[in-house]
C-alpha cells in the first residue's frame, strides 16, 4: 500500500522590510545633499591654480559645514516624512546610540572603530534610506558623546551617511543569506573604510600649511600635481589608521555578523514597519 507524499516546496525568502522608503522627494534631496558633499570634499581636485575658490580656501570649512547641516536636516526630514514612524524611530535611536558608544572605545587607537561593523549590518537589514539617517545622525551623537564637534562634523556625517547607505545598496538582500552574503559584507566594509578615511582625508588636507610639507596641498599647482600630493599624503598620515579600520570591520563581520543580522532581521519582521497602524473601534 503506497502513501501519497506531498511534495514540500523551499521556503521562499520574504522580502525584507523597509523603515524607510525613498520616496521621490527624498531621492532629490538626497542627490542635492551628496551633490554638494562631492563639492565640499573635492573641490581641491577641480579647483584649476589661481581660481576664486582656492583663493578663499580658508573659508570653505565653515561655510560648507553651515551648509552640509542644513541639507542633511532637508534630507532627515524629508525621509521621516516618507515613513519614519515611531517604530523605526525607536529602532533608529537604539542603533544610534550603540553606534555612539563604540565609538570611543577605539579612541586613540589605530583603526579599532567597531561602529563601522555595526553601520554596514544595520544599512544591510534595514535598507539604504534608513541607512542614510542612522550613518548621518550616529556620527552627531558620537561628535556630541567624544566631544568631537567642530567644521569636521558635517563631513563625517555625510560620509558616515553614504558608508551605511551603501551597504543598503548592495545586491540581494532577500535572497542572498549565509557564508555568501557575509563574505560580501566584509568586502564592502573593508573597500569603504578605506574610502571613508580617504574621503574624510580630503576635507583636512587643503588646509595644511604648504610650506610644511611637500604633501599639502598646493593652490598654485595644477590638478594633476595636487592628486598626486594627495595620494601622498593619505599614503602617510592615514593609511595605518584605515587599514587597522578595514581588518577590524571585516573580523567583526565574520565572527559575529550572522548572529548580529539575525538579531536585526528578527528584529525587523516583528517591528512589522510597513504594516498600517490600525485602531479598535471597542
């Protein structure tokens, strides 16, 4: 007598939640934002010798900092707007907060900087819009908890912002799970801590004093010279610090980043972000 056996299907993968989605608005507000990011960071490297810009190259730390400030409030506001309700508030304060106190505790020390660990996990589950906001507003709340508050703050906001989005952008986040998604978890965060310290190196290095060092950056040189002396510099003062930054970032993804993301994604289905919010009439 033979049995009938029901054929049993794979699990398909869900897709994962969102606490924010980039609406419209909020792209063009984004664009804006890192548009004038890119300005802030890179003008050494389009400013051409003799030009208005390295002219008042003094000035430019205050005046992209007030402006950075504005637009990543634009931003933050225009993508609550789009569904940051108080669950992902919720969430977003806790991630932020856990950001801010690792932080320190690599203070003074080569490259150990857990925070990036936890930024690249969170903007993985959660997505890059959320990711945008909790790299943006983890960054102020560690300026604000290390006393690290000055013209500097704007760009480590915006790049820590971009570093965590860019984790939400990469591919598969529904399907792709296990060793695979881990190792490329840990190629990401070690290829952007790398590019975070040399963005972060570009907001400094225009204001070194250029009769101290043959690395500084030169107003009166042309683009490829000063690309050139930039390199050299980022080869000197900050190679060490994201290196350690980089193999810190990918140990910690590899030892402990499946338990963090099954914590997070956990976390995520029961905080149910895009359910509506519903009231009993009784």
């Amino acid at each position: 007598m033979s049995t009938a056996k029901t054929p049993v299907h794979p699990a398909r993968s869900q897709p994962q939640a969102r606490a924010v989605r980039l609406g419209p608005r909020s792209v063009i507000a984004l664009a804006l934002v890192s548009a004038t990011g890119a300005a802030g960071f890179g003008w050494p490297l389009f400013a051409g010798p003799g030009s208005q810009v390295s002219a008042h190259a003094q000035d430019a730390p205050w005046l992209f900092a007030g402006l950075l400030v504005l637009l990543v409030a634009v931003v933050a506001a225009t993508i609550s707007e789009s569904g940051l309700g108080p669950k992902a508030v919720a969430m977003l304060g806790v991630l932020a907060a856990t950001g801010a106190a690792l932080r320190p505790i690599g203070a003074g020390t080569a490259g150990i900087e857990p925070m990036f660990f936890l930024m690249v996990l969170s903007g993985r589950v959660l997505g890059p819009g959320f990711g945008y906001v909790l790299g943006s507003v983890t960054m102020f709340a560690s300026a604000l908890l290390t006393g690290g508050v000055g013209p500097w703050m704007p760009f480590q906001m915006l790049a820590m912002g971009w570093f965590t989005m860019g984790a939400g952008l990469l591919p598969g986040p529904d399907r792709l799970r296990g060793r695979a998604e881990l190792m490329m978890l840990a190629a990401y965060g070690f290829l952007a801590a790398f590019a975070y310290g040399t963005v972060m190196n570009l907001a400094g290095w225009p204001f070194m004093d250029a009769l101290a060092s043959n690395i500084a950056f030169d107003p009166h040189a042309a683009v490829p010279a000063n690309l050139a002396r930039f390199v050299a510099y980022c080869l000197a003062t900050s190679l060490g610090w994201d290196l350690g930054r980089a193999v810190v970032t990918v140990v910690l993804t590899l030892t402990i980043g499946t338990t963090l993301l099954k914590a997070l994604r956990r976390a995520t289905r029961r905080a149910a972000f895009e359910s509506p919010v519903t009231f009993d009439p009784r």
